[in-house]
C-alpha cells in the first residue's frame, strides 16, 4: 500500500480543545477501537463509570447528528412572524390611515378657502392672517 500512514488517535491532538477533553475523546474511540477496556480508560481519567457512559453517548449522538446529510444550498427563511408583530403592525395600518383621513380632510379645506389660511391658538378663536408683500429696503447710492 503506498502513501502515508492514517493518523489515528494522534489527530485529536491537531483538533481545537482542552488537554482534558482531548484525552477524554482518545478514551472513547480507543474503547470503541477496542484498543482499551472501558474500565482502563475511566479511572484512568478519574470518572465513574456511570459518568463515562453519558460522556461516550452524549459525544457520538453529537458526532452522528453533525454528520447527517442535509439538503443542499442554503435554508429557507421562515416567513411566519408572531402574533405581537402582526397585532404591532396592524396597530400601525390604523395609525396611518387615520393621519391619511385627516390629510385628505385638510386637502379639502385647502381647495375650498384657497386664500385663506387658519391657525388655531389654545383658548382663542382661528384668526385669519393677511399676506403682506416683504417691507422694502432702500438702497443707498454712494458718492
């Protein structure tokens, strides 16, 4: 057989982790392997045996469900949005539309009485304001 050799457990050691987590991985697959009885590996890592079970099945259930096949490309987006976003929204349509009601109401106002133009005061009544043309200014000729 030509090429190199597979690395085995020593590629646990290029992997991203903790001495210990690292150590604790080797124990697991070398049980698997067969290499090493279970009862070596955890009191050589000082766990119980109970302990040790629940780590070798948490990490392949881990390993095995970072394996599954997916589909290709990327996820759809989910497009439902929750109850409070949509009763918020629905709240804001209202809002608009009112402000729209009342800017059509002062279209209407403003087509009618096209020359004059109220502002109303707290406690007084809409007085009508005159448009005046800007005061003129005298421009003074040197000599």
């Amino acid at each position: 057989m030509r090429g190199r050799w597979p690395d085995g457990l020593e590629f646990i050691d290029k992997l991203q982790g903790s001495a210990q987590t690292k150590e604790r991985l080797k124990g697991i697959l070398s049980t698997l392997l067969g290499l090493t009885r279970a009862q070596d590996v955890y009191t050589g890592l000082g766990i119980s045996e109970t302990r040790f079970h629940q780590l070798r099945e948490t990490s392949l259930q881990t390993a095995l469900t970072a394996i599954e096949p997916r589909p290709a490309g990327r996820p759809n987006r989910v497009a439902a949005a929750p109850a409070e976003q949509i009763s918020m929204l629905q709240q804001r349509v209202r809002e608009l539309e009112q402000a729209l009601l009342e800017a059509e109401v002062r279209e209407e106002i403003a087509l009618i009485l096209p020359h004059a133009r109220c502002t109303e005061q707290v406690g007084a009544t809409a007085t009508v304001e005159k448009k005046m043309p800007p005061p003129r200014v005298k421009i003074r000729k040197s000599r």
